[in-house]
C-alpha cells in the first residue's frame, strides 16, 4: 500500500507520462521493495525514492537538519543505488501486484537518472544534490516535485531537464536557493552561460519572478492547444493499449501511442495546431516531417462522410505515401480524427516501420496517387519553434 506522499509522486508522474513509463513499488529479490517508484523509457531509466520524514523535536536546529536529512535525503540514497546494483543484475522487473515484468533496457546501453524526494522538512533547511559517491542524485522536496513534474510534463520533457542538470552540474559549482530556482535557469538560459563561467549563483525567487513574468504567461497561453494532443493520446491508450484489440494490431498501435507520448510539449504544440488547420481547411490529409529530437513523420487525415466507410485503409495508404514522399522517416504514425454520427470524437491510429521500400510497395504508392488521388499533389507541413 502506497503512502499518501508515495501516491501524490506516482499519481503526478502517472498524469505526466501515463501508464507507459511509470512503475509504482517494483519489486527486487525475495519480493523486496526496489524503490518508491520506476520510469522507463526506451534506454532511459529513472529510479525513484520518497521519503516523508517530520522534523525531530530536538530543540537544536543542527541535530534536527542532521536527523532529518539523515532519513529523508540520505536514506533514499541508499536505496537508489541498491535498486540501480539490482538492476544491474537482471533483464526485468516484477510490479508488485505481479500483473507482469517490465524489460530493463540493456546495462551498456542504459542511461540512468536517481531522483530522491524528500518530504517534511517545511523548507527549513537546503537540499543537497549531486553525487552521493556512486552517481548523481536529483534531490526534491513537495515544491520542486510539484513544479518540476507539472512544467516538464512530458517524459522526454523532464528527462531532458534532468540531463541538462546533471552535464551543467558536472563541472562547475553553484549556489541556488531551491530546485524550482534552478527550473526558472534552465527554462530561460538553456543553461549556456559560456566556457568560463565555473560558478553560478542564483538569487532567491527566481521561480516566483518567472511564474508572475510576462514571458510565463505568454509560454502558458501559447502551449494551451498541445493538451489536445494529450486528450488524443489518452483516448488512443484506452482502445489500443488498455483496450482488447488483437495481440498483433495492439502491438503495432502500442508503439505508435508510446512514440507520440515522447514527443516534447513544443513538439505536442506543433501536431496539435497542424490537425486542427487540417480540420478547419478540411483538407482530405496532411504530412508531417520529423519534428526536433524524432525521427518518425505524421499523417493527419481529418475524418468526414466522404471517408468514413474507407477511413482505415485510406489512412494505411496515406502513411505508405509519407514513408515514399519522406524518405528519412522510416516510421510513420497516422492519426485520423474526426466525429461520429453522433457527434462523440473518434480517433483512427496507423503505425509502418518500413526500413527498405519495395518495388511493390512504389507501385501501390504510384496507384494510390493516381486512381484513388491521395497526396497526388504532396507538401508536408511543419510549424514554427518557440520557447
């Protein structure tokens, strides 16, 4: 049973990366607990521990910061660096209901980040964070968790963020006040400061300014319309993931929701923007190139009348199109999105991973543009970067 500071982190994480990444309670040997709390994506595995500690009643502030940071900072760091020697170990992981294993990427291909939470202190007294010894540990307490997660909140997002700490900590020093301080550096910086710069102090409130600027409303206001994207992918899990498609199909279609829940938030802003110019201009499909950090291309194809008869094949010859017309993008996802009779939204899903294309596939493209008019005359699009 989880503890209420064990929920709220594995609820926040759930909400920001869906059930795809997030492990609640896994177990190691003679079903012992691993840690609080396992992400993996890909060949990136994020070990969490969280720790809720109230202060000693010791009348010496000292003996009470030691105490606490003892058992709420030093703890978890035991146990981060216990789980990441059991992993080490094994190929999977059992949850703890036992429902099924999850895979651990492989250990010479595997990018490990160690996060301790640590509850109770009331922010009386500062965190510690780097190398425990044994590799670098992200320390946070109830606010940074909270801000953290709900900024950077999507999987590749918050891994980016703890990277861009962990290089920029490596070799310089620097004094911040609190975790959503540095936030508010990295969020306005990207953390470049130039070769010389091996100390860095930041002033207390940096978050707080951020969060009042003019900037942060103008990001909050700008980003609205990638929720979208999330409510899609939502529904997508449901049908194709949690739902009861067949083995093959769901793991088609289970891929192509695990590479859209990756995508960034500016990413997430770009699709989202590009399916409703498609749906306002009712056009009969779009192409989208790779967008930063991907490697895969999108075919939007809004659904009416006209297609819903055919709207799954029309969808499959589309993103074989794509793959033809954007040769760099092997895999293709295809959303098709739309209304039914009665008005309640429907999401169609398509997924290719197509590395060589055949002579019988050229023909089938050249047939699809030619007979049936699809893509005949193709762009694709992409939309404008910010932030």
């Amino acid at each position: 049973m989880l503890t209420p500071s064990e929920k709220f982190v594995a609820e926040l994480c759930e909400k920001s990366f869906l059930p795809f990444w997030s492990f609640p309670n896994p177990l190691q040997k003679k079903d012992k607990e691993l840690c609080d709390l396992l992400v993996i994506c890909d060949n990136d595995v994020i070990i969490i521990s969280v720790k809720d500690i109230k202060l000693s009643s010791h009348s010496d502030e000292e003996v009470r910061a030691q105490r606490w940071q003892r058992a709420a900072i030093h703890d978890s760091v035991k146990q981060i660096y216990g789980a990441e020697r059991f992993l080490n170990l094994v190929n999977t992981v059992e949850l703890k209901d036992k429902s099924f294993k999850v895979t651990v990427p492989p250990k010479d291909n595997r990018n490990i980040y160690r996060i301790a939470i640590a509850f109770g202190s009331e922010n009386q007294f500062p965190l510690e964070t780097g190398d425990f010894g044994k590799g670098f540990v992200h320390v946070f307490d109830e606010e940074s968790t909270f801000t953290v997660l709900s900024e950077m909140d999507t999987i590749r997002d918050f891994i980016n963020y703890l990277k861009a700490k962990e290089n920029f900590l490596s070799n310089r020093i620097i004094l911040v006040p609190k975790e959503v301080d540095f936030l508010a550096l990295y969020i306005n910086t990207e953390l470049i400061f130039g070769n010389y710069a091996d100390f860095v102090s930041v002033d207390s409130g940096l978050w707080e300014a951020y969060a009042k600027s003019v900037e942060y409303k103008k990001w909050v206001d700008t980003i609205q319309v990638s929720y979208m994207l999330d409510i899609i992918v939502s529904q997508l899990h449901r049908t194709y993931v949690a739902g009861n498609e067949g083995r093959k199909i769901r793991n088609d279609l289970e891929k192509a929701t695990r590479l859209i829940t990756q995508e960034t938030r500016i990413n997430r802003r770009e699709i989202a923007i590009i399916i409703l110019d498609a749906i306002n201009k009712k056009l009969r499909g779009r192409m989208v190139k790779p967008l930063p950090g991907t490697q895969h291309s999108y075919v939007i194809m809004p659904l009416s009348k006209k297609n819903w008869e055919g709207k799954e094949s029309e969808l499959q010859l589309r993103c074989l199109i794509a793959r033809h017309d954007i040769p760099e993008a092997r895999q293709v996802i295809g959303l098709g999105i739309g209304n039914d009779s009665e008005g309640v939204p429907v999401f169609d899903l398509a997924y290719f991973d197509i590395p060589n294309f055949t002579d019988q596939m050229i023909i089938k493209v050249k047939e699809a543009k030619e007979e049936l008019g699809l893509f005949k005359n193709s762009r694709t699009t992409r939309s404008s970067q910010m932030r």
